[in-house]
DNA sequence: AAAAACAGTTTGGTATGACAAAAAAAGGCG
DNA sequence: CGCCTTTTTTTGTCATACCAAACTGTTTTT
C-alpha cells in the first residue's frame, strides 16, 4: 500500500552534484542567461568526474533549470512558473497520446475556466474589463481572418487568467493554448464559426460586466462545450 | 537483427535510443513492471557505447517511464496520469520554495475545488453521495486523532475529485495534498480545530445533498479559507 | 525442509583517457 | 572596424577499467 520506509540508499554524486549547482543558480552564483561553465572547469572544481558532471547538467536540464541544445553550452535559465510548466511537456505529450487524453485536458480547462469567469464577474477590476473589450472587439475585427483570430480568442481568454493575482494562472493558459493548438489548428475555421465564437465571448462578457457569475459561468460551457463539439466533429472519434 | 541507431545529425544518439526505448516500452515489448535490460545488454542490441545507454535511462527516469534507484536496474513503469504528475514533483518543488509559491498552489486547490463542488452539487450520484456521507462520518469519529483525521480529511475531498469523470482528477487531488502535507502535517492540530474542519465539511455535504450550487461553493471556500488562516498563522509570514 | 550464511557472478556507479566534429576564440587581412 | 581563416576549446561519443552493491545458486545451520 503506502510505501515503507525507503531511505537513503547511498545517493549517487551526480545527485549531490545537481543539488549544489541548483542552489548556486537560485542564489546566482550562476547567473541566470548565463552559460554553464565548460565540463571539465566543473570537474576540476568539484573533483568528479565528467561522466559525473555530464550526468548531472542533464538532470538540470530535464528539470528545466538550464536549457541545452546540442553542441551548445547549457544556458541558465530563470526558475519560474514558466520554465516549471515547460518541463511537464513529454508527460502532457504522452497524456494527450492516450485515450481521452485530449478530452481530459480540455474538461480541465473548462472547469478551471467557469471557476475564473465566476471570479471576474465578481472581482475584475476596471483595467480587466477594458482589456477585455479591448479583446473582444480586436476579437470582433479578425472574424474574417482565421489566423489572427484564433490570437485574439486567446487573448480574450488570457485576461480570465489574470484577474485572479496569481502567478501560475497566466503561464497555465499559455500551457492550454500551446499543448492544445495542435488540434486546435487543424481544425478547419471558417467566417461564420468565428462569428459563432465571437458571439459567445461577447456573451461571456457582458456578463461579467453585469457581475452575473452564473451567467457568466452558462455562457462559458455553452461557449467551450460548442468549442469541443467542433473538435469533436472535425476529428470524427474522440481524441 | 540489431537496428542501428539512426543519427539525424543535430539529434544526439542518447535522444535517438529513447525514441526506441518510449515506443517499445508503449507497444509492450518492454513489460511494464519489468526491469529494463543491463546496460550492457542495451549497449551490444543498439551498437552503442554505455555512455549513451546511461544517458538515454537517465532521460527515460526523468520523464517518468521508468523508476530508477540507485544500484537497481530501472523498472519499467505503466505511463499514465499518476506518472506524468510525478514528474512535475521537482518543479514544483521550486515553485513552493518561492515567494508566494505555497499560497498560489493552494489558491489554485481553491478555485478548483469551488469548482468541483459545484458540480458535485449538480451532478454527485448517489454512489458518490454515500461515498461522502461515509467519509464524513469517518471524519467525525476521528476528531480527537488528528493524524487519522487528517486521512479522512484528504478522503472526503478525494470524493469530490472523483465526481466528474475525469481520470485526471483524483491524481491531481493526491498531487495536492502530496505537495502540501509538509506544511500541513507541521502544523498544530487540536480536537477543537478537527471540530471545526468536520463542521465545514459537514455544511459542505448538505449543501450537496439539497444540489445548492451557490451554498456549496460558499461554504467550501470558507473553509479552505479558514484552512489558509490556519497555515499563515502558523508560519507567521505569507510562505 | 526451511532459513540463514556463504561464495561467485552480474550489474550499476564512477573514473580515466582518447578522438572527431562542432563551436568559440584568436589572429590576420582588407 | 568588419570579414575571413586558423587555432584552441569544448561537447558528444567511445572504450576500458575498477569497485561495491545487488543478484544467484550452493552450502551450512537450525
């Protein structure tokens, strides 16, 4: 059941290693933007040995607290919510690989949402709703162009993220957009489902600025469940 | 019949033998709850040297697909939900350690359990209600063990994760409380406090049973607010 | 016979040295 | 000063070696 007591079994260096270069990167001993110093200086200066040292900047690199292309140096990246989130890529990959995979993250998304439209008709201060109509009517403005309005619905759903003052929210919308906008743009989008959409958010935010969270909430299913039937219909089975 | 690794330049032949090891580990060839091969085997079937052996385990560890202790030969693990949020574990870790970095995860619990009252309160099954009803009572009976308390806690709002059907959900709940435990098991906790917790949960589930959206939210967050209080108090400063 | 102790074999963790190819740095030239 | 060529680093990979921990089969003990 609940694991036992599992415990120190003697840990490797490129462990150890990994924790002190994590600590110097938070305390900026390595400057974030910076390169990481070459292998062998690190090896020299922590006597290990470079299988060690490799071992360890990629375990860095697998917790997104450098970024390492091949053949180039590892830079330092900054910690934060957005590097966190990055770093959860190949499990959302294989999530939405699996069978409802699609499906799950999108109910996900639909339940965070109604909770933060909810939140906007009560808490959205007047610089959130001017962005908003700002959104909705750039929204308004691309109908015709598909492309540029798949960017604006993203903006006007972005502005939910922010109303509520947490750091995460905004990088978890980015999340949503970036690992659904594979199936999202293969989708075919034509005048009139953007006019659809369009409609709806115009929806979603009056009634917002009525401060009817229920309406709100209603409008936003309508809205997203509409959105998943075209997902639905264009990919024939459920994804 | 060894299949060369193919070396797409620019693509390191450690990526290379992991693309190998995930799809075989997807198709089944590698059993799932199974060792890995020695590395040396690995080595001579893929014409690779160690090195590249090590670093191909090490990415697969990282993402999840296989659990790898020290000294023990990786196990192959079942890719799913409760492995892809595992893999999140250090960066979250991070983020907790930031300014703000408990308060955000646990906003973000709030408002996504204000969401999934609400829905339970629309949608809760009669199974799902029994489930609640037992688990409050369970609550109640633990009041003056506050260890076991704490279980039933979790257990009663597990239920709610599981109303909607949505795999990923009850992983999510069992990440949540995984990440705040530490804060949470250090934290005093007296028969009183246990009273007040089960007196929350208590309105919670009636709120439920009369399928009142509005109360159930209501009450739902004045306990996870109350909850927050009891957290900072402890702590003195906003962790 | 079951359990414990033992010895030999495998296997992972680490170190060292080497080399090709790519990148970075240095130098030379216009 | 900027562009091109040459030199020096540096990374990616390989091969080899050693040790200690884990594994396996066998023997001894209870």
């Amino acid at each position: 059941m609940t694991d036992p007591i599992r415990q120190n079994v003697s840990e490797r260096a490129a462990d150890s290693l990994v924790t002190i270069l994590e600590q110097q990167i938070n305390d900026g001993t390595l400057a974030v933007g910076q390169p990481l110093p070459p292998e062998r200086e690190i090896m020299e200066v922590f006597a290990v040995s470079r299988t060690v040292v490799r071992e360890a900047v990629q375990m860095l690199a697998a917790r997104g607290l450098v970024e390492s292309r091949p053949r180039f140096r590892p830079i330092v990246r900054k910690p934060g919510y957005e590097a966190a989130i990055e770093t959860v890529g190949s499990s959302i990959n294989r999530l939405l690989a699996m069978p409802g995979g699609v499906r799950s993250l999108f109910e996900l998304r639909i339940m965070m949402e109604a909770s933060l439209v909810r939140d906007a008709a009560l808490h959205a201060t007047k610089d959130h709703l001017t962005g908003m109509q700002r959104a909705l009517a750039d929204n308004e403005a691309m109908i015709d162009d598909s492309q540029r309005f798949y960017e604006t619905d993203n903006a006007f759903h972005r502005i939910l993220y922010e109303v509520p003052d947490n750091p995460a929210l905004p990088q978890i919308h980015k999340a949503y957009t970036h690992w659904l906008s594979g199936h999202w743009l293969k989708m075919p989008r034509d005048a009139a489902r953007n006019l659809t959409n369009y409609q709806a958010h115009s929806r979603i935010f009056e009634s917002i600025l009525m401060r009817d969270a229920d309406a709100a909430e209603t409008a936003l299913r309508e809205h997203l469940d509409a959105a998943w039937d075209q997902v639905r219909q264009t990919f024939g089975h459920q994804p």
